[in-house]
C-alpha cells in the first residue's frame, strides 16, 4: 500500500492547537492525529509519508525519541522561540505540507547515539539520543569527575559542573551554551563538552564519530542525573559505567532547497541581521 496520509502530533500549547484543528480540518481523512502522551502506546500507522510536529525543538525531540528505530521521516513546524530542528516557520506550514504530497522536498539524515548505562553488570539503561547526554549534579555541590575513556583508551578526567556529549545536530543546543562548537550535521562527529570545566585547559572536543566513549565517575559522587535530550532523567549509581557510540538508527528529517542548514543557522542566530 502507498503512503498516502502524514501523522500529526501537536505540542500542548493553544498556538499549535488551534493550527492543528484548521489542518485536520482541511486535510481530514489524509492526516491522522498521534498521541505521544498517551499511557497506552499504539502502532504508527505504517502508511504515513511522514510525521509533521507542531511544536519547538522540544516537541520535535520528544517525536524522535517515541519513533525510536521506526522509518517515517519527521518534518518539524516552529512554534517555539529557536527552533533547528524544527526549521518550517508557521506562515509556511500549509506550503511546506502541499510539497509533501507532492513528493517535492529533500530528506536529510541525522546521526543518533547509542546510550548504555551498566550497573554491576547489567545494563539498566538503553537508550538513542538525537542531541546529547548530560551528566550533571541535581543540586548545587562539588565538581563532577567524569572519566572519559575513547576506544578504552584514557583521555582525561573532566572535573567540571557536568558534561556534555552532543551529535553535530545537538551542537546548537545546550552544548552551545557551554561554549561548545556549532558542528554542521554532516560531519562525522561526537562532541565531548565539559560544563564550567575547573581546569580551563578541559576544552570542547571533537572525535570521529566511530569512536566508542566511555565515562566513568570518580570519588564518590552523588545526586548525580543523566539526562537525555533533555527530555528524560535517571539518577545515577557513582559505580555505574556509561557507554557511548554511534547508532545505526538515524533520524530522516523533511526538509527544502531554500532551507539550507547555513540558512537556518544565521536566522535562528541572528547573524548579520538574519530575520
């Protein structure tokens, strides 16, 4: 069967509601609503040309993280205030939408990263990330010591407020405010960002994306929090071991000639008077 109809999930916000409600209106049986709040998961219809988020890049990390290996491409419509993953402003929604149909857009792939959390011998967490992971403390306390090992090789121990490994597509998020790098998503890349390092030598660090990270945490840690894409916390274990690599599932993401990432960039970042 072709795909013939899009998924539509809507932020929680009377803004991308009421856009929701005038395009289930004009589209009717060619879109279907999926609810990703829902305590009860139910199947993605498997005929959907894609899945458009009405949201910010929150809603839009949130999407990824319930399709998880899943292979419908997403197509985020900005209702946030800075949005790079969501690059479709809401004045172009319905053309945007019109070029779906049509068959007319570009899809562009975004690596993901593998997150294995192993206590005393068993994983407890397996996750996939489309921005980053954060380790950091939960209340204001002594510096983290995050060792770092690449390919079971030592690098350092990063005694900072946290750290921060991001994919190219989670350069422009919290990394960027930690005074990481802005990485094109194109390039084959991991980025180790520490926060507020103690040593101010503890640098931004790219590696190639085939490396296997990594962490341990050293002393005696504690109220010590993972979070991942900003979207889900776990207290960790000061014994517990978090590896980290490049995932084979990658996110497939809608998007158009005129909307390229440099584009993007320089309007989402006000750059030379970028609107």
């Amino acid at each position: 069967m072709s795909r013939q109809r899009i998924g539509i999930v809507i932020k929680n916000e009377v803004p991308a509601q009421k856009k929701a409600a005038e395009l289930l209106k004009q589209l009717g049986d060619k879109c279907v609503v999926i609810d990703t709040q829902s305590p009860k998961r139910r199947p993605i219809p498997y005929d959907l040309i894609c899945i458009v988020v009405l949201g910010g890049d929150g809603t839009f990390l949130s999407v990824a993280r319930y399709i998880k290996n899943y292979d419908v491409p997403l197509m985020g419509i900005k209702f946030g205030e800075v949005g790079f993953l969501a690059e479709i402003t809401e004045e172009h929604m319905y053309q945007a939408i019109d070029a779906v149909f049509q068959g007319d857009y570009i899809l562009r792939e975004r690596n993901r990263l593998d997150i294995k959390v192993v206590r005393e011998g068993k994983t407890i967490i397996d996750e996939v990330v489309l921005n980053d992971l954060v380790i950091n403390k939960s209340a204001l306390s002594r510096l983290t010591a995050c060792a770092v090992y690449l390919d079971d090789i030592y690098l350092t121990t990063y005694r900072a407020d946290g750290l921060i490994v991001a994919t190219p597509t989670g350069s422009t998020a919290y990394s960027l405010a930690a005074g990481g790098p802005v990485v094109h998503p194109a390039v084959p890349s991991i980025i180790l960002t520490p926060i507020c390092p103690f040593t101010l030598t503890n640098r931004p660090l790219l590696i190639p994306d085939y490396t296997r990270v990594e962490i341990c945490l050293e002393g005696s840690p504690e109220d010590m929090i993972l979070t991942l894409d900003g979207q889900e916390g776990f207290e960790m274990d000061p014994k517990d071991k978090l590896y980290v690599k490049k995932s084979r599932d990658k996110i497939r993401i809608i998007s158009f000639e005129d909307h390229s990432y440099f584009k993007v960039l320089k309007n989402r970042l006000h750059w030379s008077g970028g609107r």
